[in-house]
C-alpha cells in the first residue's frame, strides 16, 4: 500500500552496486574521495556539487555502504511530499547524515528550515554531514542566509563530468557486476552508439541483464543487434 504523505518510508533502499569497488576514480576526484573516505576525520562535513549524471548518488551510496548501519540516507527528490521535520527526526542520532538532491528543496523554505535545524543538531551530537547538490553553496541564490552559510561551512568539492574514458570503465564494471562476460567489441559497439552519460549506461545495463536472462544468450553484437536499441 502506497505511503500517505504523513507516513514516511523506514529505510531508503541503496544501491548494492554503487560502492566504492565500482567507482570509477579519476585524478580529478581523489581528494573528493580520500575525504569522504576518511569522512571521520571532518569536523563538520562535506558537500560535493556536480551535474546530474556526474556521479553524485553513487559516492553518496558509497559512503552509506561503507558506514553500513551509522548512517542515514536522504534522497530529496524522493522525500519532498513528506513533512521536512519528520524525514529529519533524529536524524542527527546517526554517525553520519548523507542528503542527497538538494536542489529539490530550493525552492521551499519549510525545507531549508528544517535542514538548518539539523545542521545545529548534527554539530552538537558530532554527526558527519555528506551533502550533494547541483550547485556550490555561494550560487544558491534565493536560499536561507543562514543555511547557505552553513553549507559553506563545509568542505566544498566540484565533481566534474565523466569523460569517454571514464563512462566506459563505469559501463564495464557494472555490467561485469550482474555476471555478464563483455568483450572490447561489444564494448566499442555499445560506447559508438549510446547516449554518454552514466544515466543512458545504467539504463542500457538494465536492459542488457533482463534480455540475456529472457533469451538466454550471452553478450555480444548479434544480440545487440536483435534488440534493436539503436534503429
């Protein structure tokens, strides 16, 4: 039976395959990584800023992953028909707070309010704060001064895009993840012909695992061709 908008879900359900085995690390991301890594050591938090599709999820998922039962995870655009206060309620109880999407409440300052609140929380219990939005706290036009400060207060992080080489490794390891054997060939054939982004690849993954189940053929470019995702 589906949620009232008084009733909010018990757990966010992760991503197994988002973890850190499966990121793809670049020279361009390994200081954002070391510090989510070593998040205990950050007296207050982190907030990281990238376009959709640059990653955002999966390293926010990665850190769950790794801090298993310590942390909570709040995805924004999943929460926003919810009551701000009850998807924040002690929240500030777990090691570490992990909130994803803030760009979904940026136009509402009940949200802001609440996540303000929880900011003073999470600093007097000593919970870690993870943040990810589309844009550095400075570009926040329109929000509460006060929050804006706070996630100034941060360590401030850029995540830039996926080149081709990077979206091809990512399209590697996670195909590999669902026990499918891909060759360079599939591979160059898939990365000519997909859209690139990360989004496309997760998508186009999907699609690959049900149809090599359904068919039960292995990967290649005959099959591929017969599901006819480029016509």
């Amino acid at each position: 039976m589906a949620a009232t908008p008084q009733q909010i879900p018990l757990a966010i359900r992760l991503d197994e395959e988002a973890s850190w085995d499966n990121w793809v690390s670049r020279p361009v991301t390994q200081s954002l990584e070391a510090a989510l890594q070593q998040r205990a050591d950050q007296s207050a938090g982190i907030y990281l800023w990238g376009k959709a599709g640059s990653g955002r999820s999966h390293l926010l998922q990665a850190v769950c992953l790794q801090a298993q039962h310590e942390s909570r995870y709040l995805p924004l655009s999943l929460l926003t028909t919810y009551p701000p206060q009850a998807v924040f309620e002690q929240a500030e109880l777990s090691e570490v707070i992990v909130i994803d999407d803030l760009e979904s409440i940026s136009e509402s300052r009940p949200w802001q309010e609440a996540l303000f609140h929880l900011f003073n929380r999470a600093l007097h219990s000593g919970a870690t704060l993870v943040i990810a939005g589309d844009a550095p706290p400075q570009q926040l036009g329109g929000w509460l001064p006060d929050l804006q400060s706070r996630l100034g207060s941060l360590l401030v992080f850029h995540l830039p895009e996926y080149d081709d080489v990077a979206l091809r490794e990512l399209f590697v390891r996670r195909i590999q993840c669902r026990g499918i054997v891909v060759s360079d060939e599939v591979v160059n054939y898939v990365m000519t012909r997909t859209e690139r982004s990360p989004r496309a690849l997760m998508a186009l993954i999907d699609i690959i695992d049900q149809e090599t189940l359904i068919r039960g053929r292995s990967l290649s470019i005959p099959l591929l061709r017969d599901i006819n995702l480029w016509s």
